[in-house]
C-alpha cells in the first residue's frame, strides 16, 4: 500500500507504494482505510530526525508515520463488537498497557508503558492502519473528514482546558499555532470573559482574532511584550490574568507566563520546550501560589466526548478554518515543506486520492 | 517592652527592653501578651541579612521581628465580639488586602497586597503584638504553649497537604527538617500507605522514623541517593510514588523529585530554591502530566481549622518533640546560634520569662 | 423615607412615605440610596404570609422588604476605604456571621448565621438602604441599572451552574421561570453542548428558546413529559443527561429529574418545594451513583466575580430580556399583582421616580 | 461442582454438588477456584426472595450465588497476560459494558448496563467461577484468604469515603454493621479528627468503638438520638458534623442525618432504603447547601488499589475483626441462619472444604 516512512536516522522521509498492508490479527483489532490524516509538529520533529525521537523510533524501523487520521472501518476481529465495517471513525493513537495505576483508574492518558502508533509502531500516513477496538472512537457522519483528519490534535486543544474552568475568567494563550487558535475558541466557548493570545507571527493573531481571541499581541517586540503584560496586570483585583495556557514552547513565553499570571493562579503546559529551561522557582510558583498542569496526549476517552461535544457547542467553524492545505499521500513532500516554512496551520493527506 | 529588632541591614539582630509597646488603635484591633514564639527559617535569612528581605524590611526599619506565637489577648477594639481579654490564642500574621479577587473568594493566602507581620511591619518577638481581630485563632486551653508558639508553621506543613489526598498514596517527602518531619506524620495521619523521607541529616532522618516514615533516605550519598529512587520505582503499577513534598528548596532535591514522581503524579513546592532552577520541563513536567502546586502561607483559616482537628486527630506528640530549644527572649541570640548552626528543631523564646 | 412594608401576619404589604431613612451607625456601614430594586420569588412568599417566613419575620416587623437592587453610595463610615459617595453598587443582602467554619473557610454562603436583609431586617424596597462594606459590590458604570437591580437573582442562576461543568455536557433545566431562562443563557455560554427545559407555561419556554436553550418541552401534558424524558434518554453512551438544574420546586419536576438525568449524572437544586417529597432513594440515587447539590444564595463573593464576568462574556442581553415590568415604588402592587398572576419576569421598582 | 443456587422465587437457596463446572470460553476469560466467599447484604435479599431481584434473576435461574470472594487463578485464556495460573486474586463482580460514557471515561462503577455476576449470571458460591481478565485484581500473598474473600465489601466502604475529604473532620455514620465499622476505621485512618457512630444494637457498637469510633451511640432510645444529636451540634462553629456516611436504609436514620450534618456538609449515601422516604428538600438540603454522594459499587479500578493501600496503611486488623463465622459451602444454611437472625459480621464459606 502508500505509505510515508521514516527508515533511517536520515533527515526526511519517503513515500512508498508497497509498504506490507496491515492486517487483523488479534480479535479485538480494527483495520481502518484512511480517508484524511494530518501533519502534527511531532511529525515536523520526525521530519527533521530530532534525536530523541529518531532514537526512540529505530528499533521499529521503517516506521509508517502519522497519528492523527479518520477513516472507515473495513475489517473487525471476532470479538470486536463496537465498531463494524463501514463506520466512519477515528482513533487514539495512544496504545496504552492497560496495567498500570494509571489505566487502570481512569488516568490513561499518563499510562507508564504507552506505545505511539507513528512513532513506536505503524501510523497512519498510509491507506490502512490497524487499532485496538477500544481505541476506535465513532465519528458523526456529517463530520467533515478535513476537520475529522485533526482529531487528536483538537484532542490537545481540549485536553489544555480541561483541568481548568474558565467560566467567567481571563485567560491568556502564549502561541497562536492551531492550538493556540483552537484554545482560544474553546475557552470562549466555555464561558471565559476575555481570551488575550500572543504570538510572533500577526497572520496567525489575525486569525486567532476571528476565532475566539479578545486581544492579540505581537510579543515580536519588546513593546508588544510589554503590552500584554500591561494588559494582563490591568484587573487591579487580580493584577494578572486567572489562567495562562503555555502552547508556544518558547523560552520567552516561560518568562511571560510567570509575570502574566495572577497571584494563586492556573497555568497549563503544552508546548515543548526544545531545551531545559530556567525559572525562578520561589518568586514565580511558590510565593506565587501556582498551580501548574502538565498535559500529555488526550484523556481516554473523556476528551474524546467532550470534542465531540464542543463540536456540537459551536467550535467546528474554527475547526474548519484550520485546514489550509490538502494534498494527495504522495506529494507529501509538499506539505512538509509547507510546515517547515513555518506556513499553514493544518497540512491534510488524502491516502486514497 | 523587650523586643528583638532588625534596625539595619547589617547581619544580625539586636535586643531591646525600650521597644514601644503596641496599643490597640483600630476599633478591630486585638493586644496579646505574647506567652511564646518561635524562630522560622525566615528569620534566620532576616538575621543574615538576605537581600530580598533587608530590602523589603528597609522602610519599616527598626523592625520588631518574628511571625510564630502564642498568647494571650489583654486589650480589645470596641467591634471585637470574637475573642476577649483573658483568651489563649495565636494568630495568622499574613495581614491581608481583603480586596483583591483571591481574599474575596477564600483564597486570601494569594491575597497580592499581603502584609507580613515579623517583616513588613512590628512581629511577635517581643512582649506584645497587636493583630486584627480577624487574624485571631482561639485555641484550645490544654494546648501547651511551647507548641502552639509554632502553629504558623504547623500550618505550612498542613497546608502543604491540602492539595494533595494522599489516601493509601505513597508519599516522598524531600527534606526532613521540621515541617518535613510534620509532614511525614500528617501525610500518615492522612491515609498515606507509605512516607518516603530523604534529607542529608542522619539525626534528622532517625527523628522522622519516630514520626510517620515509613522508610528513610540519607541522600548526602550517591548511594542514597540512588536507593531512594530506586525505591520509588519499585512499585511496578506506578514506577514512581503518587505525590512529592519538596520541603527542602535544595537544587538537587529538584532532581530526585522529577525522578521518584510517577506518571501523572502530584508535587507540591514549599521549599524555597536560593537560586533559580534549570528544569526539563518537557521531559519532567508536560510528558509525565504532572501537577505542580507551590504554596504560600496558610488558608485563611481554612488550614487553622485544619490543624487543629489534626492535633486532635493524634498530631500532638509529634509537635511536641520537635521543640528541642527554650530560652527567654533576651537569649535570642543563643537561640539563633543553634539554627546558624543547622541543629535543634523548633526553638522558643519566652517574652515573659 | 417611601418603603414597602411586612407590618403584620396579615396577607400584603404596605406602602409608607415615613419608614425612618436608615443611617451609618457603624465605622463599617454604607448608605445606598436605591436606584432601582425587584421582586424575588420570596418577596411573594412574604406578600402571601407564607408561615414559615411571617414567624420569621415577626420580631423585627415592621419589616422594609427586598433584597434585590442597585444604587448609589450616599455615606460610608469611617473604616470603609472599599467604596465611597457616588460610586455604583449592589450589595449582597445575606448577611454572614463572620465566625462559623463556613464564614472562615470562604463558604459563607452556608453561614451558619445568616441575617437576611429584607426577612430578618430592614431591605431594600425603599430609597435607602444600610449595609456592611464588605457586602457591597461595585459595578462597572455602564451596567443598565434594571439589569444591576437583580444580580442577587442571577447570583442564583450562576451559583446553581457553578457546582458543576458543563463543558460538552447536556443538560435538563426544570423550570423556565427568569432563574430557569437565565440558567439557560449561563449554560450555554459555560460550553454546553445541548440545553433542554421544561416547564407548563409556554410563554416562558418561548423565551427561553430565544436565550439558549436548544429544545423546550412544555410539561403540562403527560406527551410532552414523555418526550422530554425519550428526548433526555435518547443518547445511547449515556441514557439521560449530564446533569440536571432542578429551578421549580414543583413535585412532578421532581420526578422528571430522576428520569431523565443519566447513570453518575449531577443534580443541582435551588427552586424550593413547598412540601416534603417522597423518593425513592435507593434505585434513584444510590444505583444511580448521582451527585447532588443544594444551593443557597450566592458564593460570597466568587459568584459576584463569576456574574460579572458571565456579563462580559456575553450574558447581558439576557439579562435585559428578563426585565419585562418597570414602575415607581408607590405603584408596588401593580408589581406584586403582576407576579401573583404568574405573569412577567423580573418586575423592577424605582423608588426615586 | 459443589454451588448454592437461586433456582427458583421462593424462599431460599438450594446446595448441590453437580452444577456445571464453568469454562473459559473467550481469549480473555479467567477461571478461579474459589479459596474463600462471604455473605453479603445483598444476598440475605436474595434468600428472601426480594421481589426486585427474584425478578432480577429469573431469566437466569438457576443462578450460582454470591459475589465476594478470592481464589486461585487455574486457568486463562489466550489472550491474557495480566494473571497466570498460580495467581492469589480476587475480582470485581460488576461486569460492565466498557461502551457508555462511564465505562469510557473511568467512571465504570456507574456503567448504564452492568451484568452483577451473582444476580444476573453464575457467581462465587462454587468451587469455580470465570470471570473477564480484565476484573481480576492480584492480591498480595499473605493477605488472609478469609479478609480477601470479602474486598467487595471493604470496597463499598472505601468507595463510601472517596468522594469526600476527612481529614480534620468530624465524621458521623450511621449504621455499624460490617461496612460501618469498616467505614469508621477507614475515616480515622484517612485524617478525620472524630467519628461517631449510630446503632441500635449495643454489641456492634462496642465493635465499632474499638475499631475507630470515637463515640458510639445506641439509637435505639429517642434518648440515644438525642445524645447523638447533641453532640454532633456541640461544635459551635459549625452546629453539626461535617460528613455523614448513611450506611443503615433506615428511615429513621435519615432523620437523623439531616439534624447531625452541618450546614454545607457532606452526605454519603449506601444503605438501600427498602421503600421511598420523604425528605423535606427545601429545609434540608437546599436551605442546609448540601452535597449528597450516592454511592454504587466500587470505582473500576482506583477503590481497588485504594482498598490494598489501606490495608497496608493499617486497616488489616479490623478487617480480621469482622470475620465472625467461617463453613464448609455445604453447609450455607447455617450462615445464613446467622445473617437472617441479624448475628456475625462477615460469614465466609470455603468450598474447598
């Protein structure tokens, strides 16, 4: 089948035409043909053989790339009764072990042996991929596949809100990428009374301001900086906003975060920073009373509802306005080259195009 | 009347008998004879003349020192109904703002206009203090004196908990100083099925076996250091303990923390880092789905209910062993010597004696 | 001064231009004078002598009645800084003990003492009003004064939703009174993904399709019972809704609630049944594993925070819509006429016109 | 194989030595020869011929009863890793859907369509039973096989104290049976600074009192009620005990809960009342800001892991405590004879005997 490997520590990846199509084997899997899959920035780091990841990936080597997809289900083990073939589905690319403390309560997300298929095991930039039952989460017909495509990436959008309420608060997005756009919408959707968002490239603010966002600061500038740290001290009841979700990965959003956030307030984190970063532990966290949630992956299968949900609440026009391009599976090359210019929000593949 | 003062930003402290004594000057205001107080860790940073503290003190100097105390209330405002003249109390000496959206929604422990009674204005090493009447906590008459001259920092030790349930949890707790030892002994009272404890202070460790550890860890060794981890891993559904207390604000504290914590795990930061932190916040943090609490002060009053239900609930014993110096009010320097020096646990000063 | 008066155990209430004007006696008091003020549903139990509320009353009558308003500060005592003459404010009229582990611990919602202004002492139905500074809310300049004079009612409306998420939730509200609409509007705006009420009286569910909810089904036939009830079961991941806000008290809504709310699902209950209830605790809400939550009177003073905040988020022209009947206060029983027929939403007096 | 079965609505079980040994049919079925079985509540109802359940269970008569026990794992399907044969296990005998949004987001306890394994299919009163690998729980191996065999009992007690916090607390339940005293043990371990406790049997109460009551009271006299009540008000901060666990379905017991809880306490509810009880909401639950927690099953799998860790956090002794009655299964009438004459605690049954 086409597929888009990763098959040596080399900086790229290649387009296949014979890759082994996958089968079920277990009676509990679920072969899906790919409508619609998109590029993810793990998908980037991939790309450019980042190191950890490519040595994290070699022992499974050629790996069929991609983790965010739809499609319609064509084969089901003998025990598989919540899907059937012809579903239009999605699917946590998340393997989770199923045994620790963790899944066993709820908590998969954070499961201490998962296997990520696109990266440990076969992913999805291919004409097929197999998933556990329990992985396969049913799709609304009317869903558009290009939004469909995204899932998993939606999934982080929603996971970051999700330890936090922001009815009635001010909430501040340090990164306009399509979470941080995607965050922005979402958190007016759920009742927040001022989104501020902040970002380096004022095309994206311009659209994170057609989708949610309040106000919008180009923090390219030191004055643009300044800006929205005035803008966030301006609550003389709070001098801060309530809650800051961190999206951008950059050093210098770290530094804001901590100035723009209120005394006793919430902070996410989901952007990754590349280096270890230094933060003044006692000033900006413990004297400031912080509380601080790291997010990893997608609640299954809570957040998984609860886009479905959002959905249903108004956020698909956002959604939509995420997919900037679309291209059949083999002209990948295209669409990386599209992400690595720091171009598009989400780069779209079409396997069976 | 005696006090112990900071009069300049020189190191030390002096002692005085002609300090003027507060006077009950607001209607709301509340004059205790102050029976006993204690030395915190701030107040030896106040004696070395730490330089964030020097200069924050500067424009209140001469400063009457000290923020720990018990006593008995001889004056009141002619609004006070909530204690009287002849009452044993202590009293939260965090004056807050009672404005900001934090004092006005029980979360005054965040208040961002925070006075600090000891610091920013006249404390408690002295013969008498004078608090608002809000700030007064009641106390039980069989209490002894020696343990409710440290209740502020019982709290800090209760408050850290608050966060957190550690309900048949493993706990770490790294730094067994007083509030680490109490810690230990909460977290148990707590549930907790299992109190890690590490410190580099063997005399410290033996007395927290005595108080709630379960197992300790002297981590001046490599070896230790090691076994201590290698505990925490050993438990194969977790790979990690549940939650962690950083008591220590000691930098390689910080890296046993990011190693014994399992996935999705909970840590909460008392301690206070000296200096700023290089943290590997997307290995340590976002990848794990940690939470991360930083605490301040104690909950107005939540954490004063709190701890005395947990003095009832068998937390006694503990506290009382961890007074290990007395002395009168004019031997404060003895009792300075003992904490410079990194010995004794809690040491009280007797204004009246 | 003009007020409406509870002078006796007699049904009605009595209009005076000689009720004696409120003064500052305290160093803490504030005097308001009333710009405009409304009828609550308990402002009609006290019209109608309800028992329970006239022997609660009686000691302090004649009694000034209502709770609900805005206006202007005339005078503050000498302690108040948090407010001064001409300044625009309401203030919450639930006047808390200070003392009780509810007051101390930020719940005094629940205090353990409440003094009701308008049931236990002198209200608002009048021109001028005294109350504690620490109860007085100010509000930005630009809030229509009909709208500012019931924030103690959409406190109730934002109380009832603050229990509970419901980001990507359904939810069922009982009762489509101004409460029921209001909650509604709050729902929708706090990220649900479907909102359905009930009620018998047409009108009112009309409105309320206009102000968030996405269907209404009127109760007063035994179809439109059951199509609520298939409606709420008609998810097949869940077989009820996420949660219920019951508003109206009344008994058969009582049944509904049971029926319609899913496996583990929330139940929040404000509106008050005149008379026990019997259920059937075991199969209703022991299996059914539900959450269920009691709301008195507004979070003191998160849930004024939250209302404002839902009022920039976009709740205003609810708001605007419940005001349906305007008059000076001479002409109260023209209002109070109006509410006893069942008829209008939020009545408003202005008692300087 | 040796069973008891449910083969008919009338009265009583039947014992029989040739019921069909089960097998393991699916790749991920368990079979376990059953080491040790307790009584449960639940299953005196059967006895009885509960009219709900006899109804419950008549598409499957003849049912092998009986839903607590632990065993040896002697076989295991193709499928599974997660035990071997050899394993000391127990299981949770809710076999839940693993479809509906409970069972997909870690709430299972509340699954819309769980199958009780001795109710609606074969359960423990037998030498074997299979079950889903999936509900197996490894035990430690020197946990007694006469406490293991009843952890869905202590389950129910754990369960009950999850939702609410008590540590610093003052606890009241009412009913110490086995899950009462249970309940009491657990609230001292868990923090709470005092438990009372309600019975109308002397000898249970004196039961309680050694495992964690701090006071007992035998409501049985309107002047134990009284005592009860009064001492529960005796706190004047808060006029009532934090948290009530209702663990008896008495109706007079649900008086007493809405006198002895506080007002903004926490209610806890698992005792089946036998018949529909009115309950004036408006006074207290509403007027009172109560939350209520009814309680279902264990939480699939945390009450578990929680259930182990209190075990070792010191819970083992009373646990022992409440095995009061241990027979061969052929003579499960004697057991029963016990349980129907309101005698013992926990009556384990050995088949292997």
């Amino acid at each position: 089948m086409k597929a888009i490997l990763k098959s040596s520590p080399e900086k790229g990846l290649t387009f296949t035409t014979n890759a082994p199509e996958p089968q079920v084997v277990s009676q509990s899997d679920v072969k899906i043909r790919v409508m619609a899959t998109a590029i993810c920035g793990t998908d980037i780091d991939i790309y450019k053989s980042d190191p950890d990841l490519t040595h994290r990936m070699r022992p499974a080597m050629p790996v069929v790339t991609g983790h965010e997809f739809c499609g319609e289900v064509v084969a089901v083990g003998g025990d598989v009764v919540r899907c059937k073939a012809g579903d239009f589905v999605s699917a946590e690319m998340h393997i989770l072990c199923g045994e620790c403390v963790n899944c066993r309560t709820g908590n998969g997300h954070a499961c201490i042996d998962t296997i990520i298929k696109g990266i440990d095991a076969d992913g999805c930039f291919a004409e097929y991929v197999v998933v556990p039952a329990s992985n396969v989460v049913k799709l609304p017909e009317d869903l558009p596949v290009e939004v469909a495509a995204f899932l998993d990436a939606i999934g982080n959008a929603v996971h970051t809100l999700t330890p936090v309420s922001v009815v009635a608060k001010r909430v501040a997005i340090l990164g306009a990428g399509p979470i941080g756009i995607m965050g922005a919408k979402i958190a007016k959707l759920s009742g927040a009374r001022e989104v501020l968002i902040t970002d380096v490239n004022q095309g994206l603010l311009d659209i994170a301001a057609k989708h949610g966002a309040d106000q919008t600061f180009n923090v390219g500038t030191e004055q643009g900086r300044q800006a929205f740290i005035d803008t966030c001290k301006n609550d003389p009841a709070a001098r801060g906003v309530d809650t800051v979700l961190e999206l951008s990965g950059h050093p210098s959003a770290y530094k804001d975060l901590f100035q723009c956030v209120r005394m006793g307030g919430e902070v996410v984190l989901l952007g990754l920073p590349r280096e270890p970063l230094t933060v003044n532990f006692t000033r900006d966290i413990i004297f400031k009373g912080l509380t601080i949630h790291g997010i990893i992956g997608r609640r299954t299968y809570d957040t998984w509802f609860r886009m479905l949900g959002l959905i249903q609440a108004g956020l698909l026009d956002t959604l939509k306005a995420m997919v900037t391009h679309q291209f059949p599976l083999e002209d990948f090359q295209k669409g990386f080259d599209i992400k690595l210019k720091g171009e598009g929000l989400k780069v779209i593949f079409k396997p069976g195009e």
